[in-house]
C-alpha cells in the first residue's frame, strides 16, 4: 500500500450526486479495492500510477468547515472512497470531520463498507440528521471476499442493526446488484428487522474494470455469461426495466422504504436542470 500525506484547501466540495449538495472525501483512493468501483476514475486526476485499492492519500485540512455554508443542505459522506477504510483507525479524519459536523443542521449521509463506523457511536448519536447506509450485495461470502476487502458481509449486517438500536437512520444500499448473481430479496428478508430504508442501484460497468468483472463472470459464473454479454456489450436494458418493476413493487407491496437509483444518470441530468433553471 502506497500511502502519503496531502494537503488541501477544504474538505467540502460541491456535489453534482441527484442527493448530495456537497461531499467530504478524507481520503484519495481505498484500500479496499472493490473490484467494481466506479471511483476508479480518479487516478487520472491525482497523478497515481498503482492499481486501484493499492494507493491512499491522506488529505490533511486546517481549514475548519464552514457550518453556515451547509447550514440545511445535504452533505454525503464520502462518495470516491470509503471514510472508514482501515487506516481511518490510525489517522482519524473522519473523527475529525465528525466533531466538526456535530452542532451542523446539515442532513448528513454517511457511507461505508466497515464496522469501524461503530468506533464513533458517540459522536454519531449526537448528530441531529443522519443516515447511515451501508452497501450489500451479496450474501455469499466466497463472492464478496472476491469483490472487496472490506468488513465481512457478517459484519456489515451486525453493524447495520447497532447502528439501528441506537436510533440512527440505517439504510442497507444494495449496491451494485449483479445481475443473477446478488439475491435482493434474501437480503431484505435477512436483514428488514432492522433496516428503516433500502436503496437500489445496478451495476454500471465502464473503464478498466468492465473487462475484469467480464473475465471474472466468464470464470466463475459462465452459465451468467451469455446474459452479461447483452447487457454489457450489446447495451440490451430489458433485465434492468424488469428488475427495477421487480423490487419496486416488492417493496410497495411489503410496505419496505426504498429508493431506487438504477437511472443514475437520468436522476444526474434532472438536477443539472434543476440548477440551471
């Protein structure tokens, strides 16, 4: 793991995600390398050469933030990394950034993939809006283990239910869902005692990783492959508009809280016009 300390000008940055006016990114990279991640991009913009999940930066910033200018507005913790990825145990700039937002009325929605969110339980219950969504999509372990090395899928379930019986917001973000491989409704039924809202989102495959997640299909799930094919090469939507009418009208009929995000970039365009108006 290549890690360095940077320094930056402020931790807040302007969002242009459908639910997020800003975001707070401590870190530049992940370490835990989720094969499929989208953030991906970013090497092109911090000069890093490593492979992804192998660099982090640590983003060190003496400018407080600035409470008035999220004074009602969203706030998305963290959206190109994990905020509590493993070295956050040593570094602590989520601590940090917590002990800033905790007199904030800002609405804030923290993500993450550890069980070290449970570290900061006491700052975490003395701020007034926030969720805490954590992101499953499977409950096969061998497949997880292949995909991230992040907290157990174990681990992700029992944090998710602390979280919740300390009256914090919990929202279970299946994220990406494979297509025939994540088993979305076992997991509502696994984990709907304690979850207060779900979010879905598809997988998105571009960039340097839509080859590797092809290869891997093709090696650990061939009999999926064909499928994969027309979604991913031959652009074919049909499984995602039937699955979307799927889960939403399981959910409806469950009474379950949910959003759907499988139109990520439809939702996208919508706020960029939402501003411009």
């Amino acid at each position: 793991m290549v890690i360095k300390e940077i320094t930056v000008n402020d931790y807040l940055t302007k969002s242009n995600l459908p639910a997020s006016d800003y975001v707070i990114n401590p870190y530049v990279g992940c370490p835990h390398g989720c094969k499929y991640c989208y953030a991906s991009f970013m090497k092109r913009f911090t000069g890093h050469k490593e492979d992804w999940g192998t660099f982090v930066d640590i983003k060190r910033c003496e400018k407080k933030i600035n409470l008035n200018k999220i004074s009602k507005k969203s706030v998305f913790l963290s959206s190109v990394t994990d905020c509590y990825n493993p070295l956050e145990e040593k570094y602590r700039l989520t601590r940090n950034i917590l002990e800033q937002l905790v007199d904030s009325d800002c609405y804030l929605s923290i993500s993450t993939k550890s069980k070290l969110i449970l570290r900061d339980m006491d700052l975490l219950k003395k701020i007034k809006n926030l969720t805490v969504s954590i992101s499953i999509n499977t409950l096969d372990e061998n497949f997880r283990s292949d995909m991230d090395n992040a907290s157990t899928i174990e681990e992700r379930l029992n944090t998710l239910k602390e979280l919740h019986d300390n009256g914090i917001h919990t929202v279970l973000f299946m994220s990406p869902i494979f297509p025939f491989i994540t088993e979305w409704k076992e997991i509502i039924e696994e984990s709907r005692n304690y979850i207060d809202e779900y979010w879905f989102e598809n997988l998105n495959l571009r960039g340097g990783y839509k080859t590797y997640i092809m290869d891997y299909i093709k090696k650990k799930y061939s009999n999926f492959y064909d499928n994969y094919v027309d979604i991913y090469k031959n652009n074919k939507k049909e499984y995602w508009h039937n699955l979307a009418s799927e889960i939403n009208h399981y959910c409806d009929k469950n009474n379950i809280k949910y959003i759907n995000y499988f139109y990520h970039e439809e939702l996208v365009k919508n706020k960029k016009e939402i501003q411009k108006a």
